[in-house]
C-alpha cells in the first residue's frame, strides 16, 4: 500500500462489544510500532473467546488511508475483527452473509463504520483504491474492509 511521506501513521479505534478503544500512532520512522500493535490486538480480539490474534497491520493502513481521502478524523467503530475459526463457524451456521473462509480468521479483516460518514461513500472510497476486499452492508450500515486480494461485494 502506497504512504505518502515517512510520517507516522495514526489510528482511532472503539471495539463496539466492548467499548474498548485505541488511538495513538502505529506506525513510525519506516516501522510498525509493536507495542501499539499489540494493543490493538488486545482490542480487536475475538470477543466470545477473549484471545486476541496478531492482526495484520496492513488493514490499519487501508482504514488511515481511506479516512484520509475522506477527510475523516473520527474514531473507526469495529464491530468485527479477529473471528477464531470456531466462532467464524457458529456466525456462518447463523447467516449465509458469513463466508467458512473469511479473512477475519487470518486477521485481515474488519468490519467497520465512521461515525461521520455513510458506508456507500466508505466503499466507493476503499473500493477505488484497489488495495482489498471491500463489502458494502448497507441495511446494517457498516462496510467489511480486508487486506486480501482487491474485490468487492
């Protein structure tokens, strides 16, 4: 994913189970800062397990880089991050709008909202950029980003 300039890279996250939160820089001086990933880990951990995975921190690239193109600050709402195969399992049982394969199992992958923007201008925005997967849920009102091969649905 292309980053303009060597500055660093600053991200604001709410975990919507848990009320949890993150904001601060998690990338600095040509590196991700680990103990910032770590706390997002911490973050977005599967919740009906309570174990947290190493996310990969290309999706917070993808989030600064369409919130800057939107021109957002606000703090990204997740409602889905790091699924646990077991509990990915249950939520596709549950609903067909559940892939068996989903890249949240690997990490890669959220489910999200700004509060000041409407999801169909969050995907056109992702979507253009080319950098992910990109699913527009617009009855629920949030849109599914990912660090995999660049589609959308």
């Amino acid at each position: 994913l292309a980053q303009s300039g060597g500055g660093a890279r600053t991200i604001g996250i709410r975990r919507a189970q848990s009320g949890e939160t993150f904001r601060g820089v998690y990338w600095r001086d040509g590196r991700y800062d680990r103990d910032a990933l770590r706390r997002l880990d911490e973050v977005l951990r599967d919740p009906h397990l309570d174990e947290p995975t190493p996310m990969d921190p290309r999706v917070f690239d993808i989030l600064v880089q369409v919130q800057r193109r939107l021109g957002s600050d606000e703090t990204w709402n997740v409602i889905s991050a790091y699924r646990a195969p077991e509990s990915n399992a249950a939520r596709a049982r549950e609903s067909r709008r559940v892939s068996r394969v989903s890249l949240h199992m690997s990490g890669m992958a959220l489910d999200c909202r700004l509060p000041d923007r409407d999801a169909m201008g969050i995907a056109r925005v992702a979507a253009e950029m080319q950098t992910g997967g990109v699913g527009l849920y617009r009855r629920d009102g949030f849109v599914h980003l990912d660090c995999g091969p660049a589609r959308r649905w």
